[in-house]
C-alpha cells in the first residue's frame, strides 16, 4: 500500500513540473489534478472519473498508471458504482405538426432539387458528345499511384517495478544516466514497491543506485528479471534498458 496522492505530488516536484504544464499535456483540469494529488476525490464527478485522472496523471509522471488505479479501487471502491437512471415516467412531447407554411417550402426545395439534378445531366450529356472522346492508352489519365509512408515501428518503453521483499534498500533513480533527471531517491521500505516508466522521447533507460539490492525483485516490462550483484548484496549501479538490467558503465 502506498500514499496516492504524495507519490503523485512527490514525481511531479522531481520533475520540476507545475498544475499547467500537467493540464496541457493531459487535457485534465489543474484543480482536479490538485484534488488527486490532496485525495479530495469527492471534488471529481464519479468514482469513473477518478480512475481515468488517476491513469493519465501518473502515465503522464512517467509512472505506473494501472497500479494507482488499482490502489483507489481497493481503498476506496467499496461496491458497484451507481449509475443515474432515466426516470420511466418521463414521456416525451410529440412533435407539433407541420404546419401550410413549412408545407409550401418544403415543396419549393425538392422542385429546386429537381430543377439542379436535370441541369447537371443536360451539361454532362453535352460535354460527354463535344468531340473529345477518350482513347486508351493516348490522352486518358492513368491509375492514381499513391505512395505509402512507412510508418517507424514504436520504440519500447523501459517499464519498470522494484518491491522491497526481503528488507529495506536505499535507492536514488535517475533518468538515462547518474547525471539524468532524479525520479526518485529515499528508502524503499519492505513490502512496499515504485513504478517507473521511461518514455521513449526523453531516454530508453533508467538509471540506479541500490544500496541492498539482495532486497529487491526487479520486475521490467512485465517479467521478473535478475538484479546484477544481488547475490552478493553489494551496492550496484545499474541501468535498465527496455529488455534487461545490467551494470552500469563507470562514469567519465
């Protein structure tokens, strides 16, 4: 179990990120992106609603959005949510009847129709007889080719889940390298676990420090992967790429 609304506070001050760059990038009003990051989930119209902030906020973070939703549904999601009915006894009114006026135009519409329908098929039979007849092959245009953009194939994303399982472990996470954008630093303790997602646009890779990495199960991309140097429980830095963990390369 984790705090929602600090982790979500906590990854947007690491960033250095204000309400309106989030409102811009996730099309969510900055004062229901405050009541997220406060819990005040009553402020927003439906527990339907929560999730879907809740979702695109922290994807937007570069964090987990499913597990937040997760959280919100096992602490505060207590039953089936209501949905407003229609009452049965509302009835509609029938439709007032047309009256002579609308009668009269609507009659004056179709012979127009009409009129416009018999000119065009006048104009084509003399353009289609005015000498000009199309031959194969000597003034008919050829097929269309239209020419088909090869679309780049999606870069992998680095989706990452470190769980303290066998105690507590000191960890600073940084974005591509140990001179990136801090995602976090602090003392994951046991039982408790952080997601971290790497765009493809910023880096493919995230960088950390793990003070026990003998502690932490690393899951990434949705497998559970080694931790280079947790069998002998030394510190490591590493760096996780979208397919493996591997120590990370000294730095210059």
């Amino acid at each position: 179990m984790f705090e929602i609304g600090n982790s979500l506070r906590e990854a947007r001050l690491r960033q250095q990120l204000e309400f309106p760059e989030i409102e811009q990038q996730t099309k969510i009003r900055a004062k229901y992106l405050k009541a997220l990051e406060d819990e005040d989930f009553d402020v927003l119209p439906a527990p339907t609603y929560v999730k879907g902030f809740l979702r695109n906020y922290a994807d937007a973070l570069g964090l987990e959005g499913q597990l937040y939703v997760d959280e919100y549904n096992s602490r505060f999601v207590t039953g089936e949510e209501d949905v407003p009915l229609r009452p049965r006894d509302y009835q509609r009114r029938p439709p007032p009847p047309l009256g002579p006026r609308f009668e009269a135009r609507a009659v004056l519409i179709v012979v127009g129709a009409i009129a416009v329908v018999f000119a065009l098929v006048i104009a084509a039979w003399k353009w289609g007889s005015s000498g000009n007849p199309q031959v194969q092959g000597i003034n008919a245009k050829g097929p269309t080719v239209t020419k088909k953009r090869h679309q780049k194939p999606a870069r992998p994303m680095a989706k990452l889940v470190l769980t303290a399982t066998n105690g507590d472990s000191w960890l600073n996470v940084r974005s591509g390298s140990a001179a990136g954008a801090q995602k976090f630093i602090g003392t994951l303790t046991q039982g408790h676990q952080l997601p971290f997602t790497q765009r493809p646009y910023l880096f493919r890779r995230i960088w950390f420090a793990a003070s026990k990495p003998q502690n932490l199960v690393a899951k990434l991309n949705g497998r559970i992967v080694v931790i280079p140097g947790a069998a002998k429980g030394k510190p490591e830095e590493l760096l996780v790429t979208p397919t493996s963990i591997t120590k990370a390369p000294p730095a210059t």
